[in-house]
C-alpha cells in the first residue's frame, strides 16, 4: 500500500475541508444567488432544447442529427461505420433516452424519467443483429439502465398506479449476458465488438484499447451486486487484472492491444483517447466497492502518470516502456482530468491544469479535439468539438472542493460558448472545426448524459446534496452503498475511539456514507476531530484522523487540515 492514500471523500469531505478556506484565497467577484439560478435555468433550457428535439426528430432511434431533424442508429456506428451489420426494421435502443434519464432527475423531472422508464421497460429489446462497441454499450447503455433501475427502485412511489418491478434491472441483465462471450478470449481480454444476437462475429477485430477493455467494472460490478449473479463483475475484473498485469516496469499501460494474444501493439500512451477512464474507473471502483485492490493499483498508475506523462499544467504522451515523451499534444478528452485529481484529494494540481484547458477553450471558443502543444496550435485535422463534457465535469468536481465562483464563471463561459456556437433550430450541433465553427449533423447522447448534467449541478447540486454518488465515464450516478464495500484490513483502523465494530461493514464503508444505513446512527471506529470545529491548523499536531480513510490529516500550507499529501 502506498504513502497516500484516497481520502475516500466523495466530495463532500472537501467541501467541509476547503470550503472554509475558499474566503482568504476567492477572489472578491460575486456570483449572485440570484445569478446562479439564472445560469441554472439557462441549463435546464438548454437540456430540454436538446431532449425535446431528440424526443420529436429522432426517438426511438439512437441520435439526433439536429441541423437536417433527422436520426442516427450510432450505437451500432459509434467508432465505426458498420450500418451493414443492422437488420431492415432496426429501430435503434432510445440510446439519448436511456442517457437522459438520470439527468431527468437531476433537473427534479419525475414525470418523465418515469415515462422513459416505462416506454424503455415495454419497446427496449437486445435481441437484434447489430454489432456493437462493447466499452460505448456499456458506459452508455448499461450504465444508464443500471444508474436508472437504481434510481427508481428507491422511489418507487414515483411510479403511482404502475408497479415498478425492477423493470430496468430486467433489461440490464439482458444486456449484461449479452457481453459475456466477448469476455471468451483466451486472455479473458474482451473482444471490443459484439453482436447482440450472435455473440463474437466471425474475422471480428482482436483489437481494442485500454479504456475499451478496462473500464468496465463500474457497470458490470453493479450489475453482478444488484443481481447476485458474479458473471458481469467476475468477467470485467478478470479482464482488469489481465490489463494491470500487462503494465510495464514504470506502471505504464499502452494504448491499444491484441485480445487474443495480451501483447501491446501502440506502446504510446497518455491520459486522453484510448486510455482516459482507464484511470478513473481504478479510482472509482474503490470508491463503490470499497477493495484495496483497486486502490493500489490506481495509487501506482496515477503516480506514473505524474512522473512521466506530467510536464507543469500539461500532459504530453509517453511510451510505456521508456516513458520517453513521443507526442506533445493535449486532447480534449484529458480535460476530466483535473476532475478525477479533485477526486482524489489533488486539488492544486487539479486547478492548475484545469485552467490550460480552459485557456485552451477560450482560444478557439470551444475545446479542439486535438492541439499541439509545442507549437501552440490546431492539430491539421483533429479540429472538431463534439460538444464534450469533459471540462465542464472537472469544473463542477473543482466547484464542489473548493466553492471559488471562479468556476462558476467558467460555466458561464462554457454556457455561452454552447449557446453561440453549437446551438441551432433542431437542438445542438457538434462543431466540424473549431477554426471556422463550422457545424456538424450530430448532437451526441453524452450532451445530454454529461454535458448539460455537469453544468447543471455546477448551479444547482440539490440532487447530490447530502448523498454519496459516483458518477460512471459517461455521467451517470451510483450511490455508494455501505453494502457493496469490503471490509477494511484491521491495519487501518488506527484507533478504538468510538463504540462501532462489526465484521460485515468497514469502519469506512460506514463513515462513508452513514445515511445509506438505514435508521442506524454509525460512528467511525477510528474518527479523531481536528481540534478546531472550522478546521484551521498551526501544525500537523491540531489535524485528527480522517474518519473515512483513518489516515492521518495534515496541516496544509493554507492553514488547513487534510488529506494533503500532494503528489510530486
Ligand atoms: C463519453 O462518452 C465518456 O465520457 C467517455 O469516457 C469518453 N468521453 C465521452 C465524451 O467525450
């Protein structure tokens, strides 16, 4: 185990951490409540103009192609054009509804997240002869029918006259079967495309990457937790370990691989396209389930990400051998990364690097898909901005640790950047290059899973306040439940200061989130207090112990006590 480790803080605990501190370091600009509902309404509009768009030009079929109304079947495209593999009467999954559906009720909409719910449990089939990619099913499908089943299953009042009966969940193991063959490799590496129907095609590709094959265990474990079948979360973490243990001796995985022999074929590797929530599931699946496995594994990735990709604010690529720098350009997909730093407790790197890509953002107007550090300009023909949300999720994640209205500047910056940009008539358009804004017939199913979701809770976070979620890749919640966590070894339970022990739930899993446990009050088996209630501090001396990792807290160079053992 290493010498930091996840305060396992699900924000809230930086909120309490730096909020307090946000009044020495803000600056002295206000963001009006009165303003801050402003932008929020601004959102919800520009979620709907979306929605309904889709909802009127394109459902039930995958996407909408908003400046022609028209649709697009992307799930059996996405990557890939592949239309040869979709049957005569293909009518498409409702993919941008099942993505909608939890931000439905971000925006408190009940009425029609239980209208989607009850249209996907009576038309949604799987049973059709269409290829698909396994990783974009997944975080978006599955992820969005799993995120949704849970959602409704703890308010089934919602569902008035109509009984609920675990609809999603039906639909969700369905699918999940569905994955399995493709888990049949003699590496247990999955295949990266899949026919629903018929399992692993013929000739199929034997390629894929590291997120494709090792961002699956969020979805997969849910599944495997909420249906007690350990298939989905057996298959997904036979196929993490396999990856982990193809890393090289700098803890750096490549970008692309062979399924069926478990050899690299791109040896470059960065924290952006191919690789992205690789990352970010390590860190997340230690957060839902609680096991050190994931921990450790993620605490030697995120350092070797530091060490050889890290380059000041910047991330450049690197080959995971040497870790010799090859490509020196940011990628607009590396913008969730300050999210996942605040994730983790590093919120000064976190903030350093947001506002890069920010800078970035305001250069062009919006972020380019690729730009090439060493010359500060635009990549010759990675130029598009599908209306990703990337640095709107790391701002809402910097936001929530840190309570600067600086960030909720940025949001207004972004807000208006979408609104003059890629907004038009039929809904919102993806830019074909950033240098002319010049437009593009696609509105993306994760403009209306993340974008407008991140931008939305960065005004108003009603909907996380006072619960534990984590959101998957594609923005959709999981609540941590104290259920779904191992326990803890009894090495970090550092002190007995308090009544509760028992061996099924961890001292962390129950500080966590105590008020998923229900009617039980849960005190921490190893909480010590820091001395002042506003957590101010002089020395190490006045920090406690941290009630959710039993680590030791330390007094920041602000004043502060924390988890603060940055990374260098
Ligand atoms: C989303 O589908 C997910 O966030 C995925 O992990 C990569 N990025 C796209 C949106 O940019």
């Amino acid at each position: 185990m290493g010498s930091f480790r996840l305060p396992l803080l699900l924000l809230t605990l930086i909120i309490v951490i730096v909020n307090s501190g946000c009044s020495s370091r803000c600056r002295a600009i206000a963001f009006s409540p009165a303003k801050k509902l402003h932008m929020r309404d601004e959102v919800r509009s520009m979620f709907y103009h979306a929605y309904d768009n889709y909802m009127a030009h394109a459902f039930p079929h995958d996407e909408l192609k908003p400046l022609t109304n028209n649709f697009t079947d992307s799930l059996s495209e996405l990557g890939n054009l592949n239309l040869q593999f979709l049957p005569q009467n293909y009518n498409g999954s409702a993919l941008s509804l099942i993505e909608s559906l939890s931000t439905l009720l971000v925006l408190g909409n009940f009425i029609e997240f239980q209208r989607g719910v009850m249209w996907l449990s009576e038309n949604l089939t799987f049973d059709v002869d269409a290829r698909v990619n396994l990783f974009e099913c997944n975080i978006r499908v599955l992820g969005g029918l799993i995120s949704a089943h849970i959602l409704a299953s703890e308010n089934k009042s919602w569902f008035r006259n109509i009984s609920y009966n675990d609809r999603l969940l039906h639909l969700a193991r369905d699918l999940g079967q569905r994955f399995l063959p493709a888990f049949e490799t003699p590496t247990g590496l999955p295949y990266a495309w899949i026919n629903l129907k018929h399992g692993v095609m013929e000739n199929e590709t034997t390629e894929t990457s590291t997120s494709g094959c090792g961002s699956l265990i969020l979805e997969m474990g849910a599944l495997s937790r909420l249906t007690s079948d350990s298939r989905f979360e057996g298959a997904a973490l036979r196929a993490l370990r396999k990856l982990w243990n193809m890393r090289s001796s700098l803890d750096l995985l490549g970008t692309t691989l062979n399924v069926l022999t478990g050899e690299w074929i791109e040896y470059s590797s960065g924290i952006g396209a191919g690789v992205d929530s690789f990352y970010e599931y390590l860190l997340k699946a230690y957060i839902l389930f609680g096991s050190d496995e994931y921990w450790d594994m993620f605490h030697s990735a995120y350092l070797a990400v530091q060490k050889y990709f890290r380059h000041g604010p910047w991330y450049h690529e690197a080959d995971m051998r040497s870790g010799k720098a090859t490509y020196w350009q940011l990628t607009s997909l590396q913008a969730f990364w300050p999210g996942l730093q605040t994730l983790v407790g590093d919120v000064a790197a976190a903030n350093l690097s947001h506002r890069e890509f920010f800078y970035v953002w305001k250069k062009y107007g919006v972020l380019p898909e690729r730009y090439l550090l060493e010359h500060a300009t635009l990549h010759p023909t990675e130029r598009y901005y599908p209306l990703r949300p990337e640095l709107a999720e790391s701002t809402y994640y910097l936001y929530q640790a840190t309570k600067d209205p600086w960030y909720l500047e940025v949001g207004e910056s972004i807000v208006a950047s979408l609104n003059s940009h890629t907004k038009v008539d039929g809904g919102f358009a993806s830019v074909r290059d950033v240098s002319t804004m010049q437009l593009e017939d696609h509105q993306h199913s994760f403009f209306l899973s993340e974008t407008c979701k991140y931008l939305y809770l960065l005004y108003d976070d009603s909907f996380v306040a006072g619960r534990n979620f984590v959101f998957t890749t594609e923005g959709h919640p999981l609540p941590v439940r104290s259920l779904w966590h191992e326990r803890l070894p009894e090495a970090y339970i550092t002190s007995n200061r308090t009544s509760f022990k028992t061996s099924r739930v961890s001292p962390l899993s129950s500080q966590v989130c105590p008020e998923m446990i229900r009617g039980a009050k849960v005190e921490s088996a190893c909480h010590v207090p820091d001395l002042r209630v506003n957590h101010q501090c002089t020395s190490d001396a006045e920090c406690g112990i941290d009630s959710t990792s039993c680590r030791k807290r330390t007094c920041s160079i602000a004043g502060y006590c924390g988890l603060w053992r940055f990374v260098h």
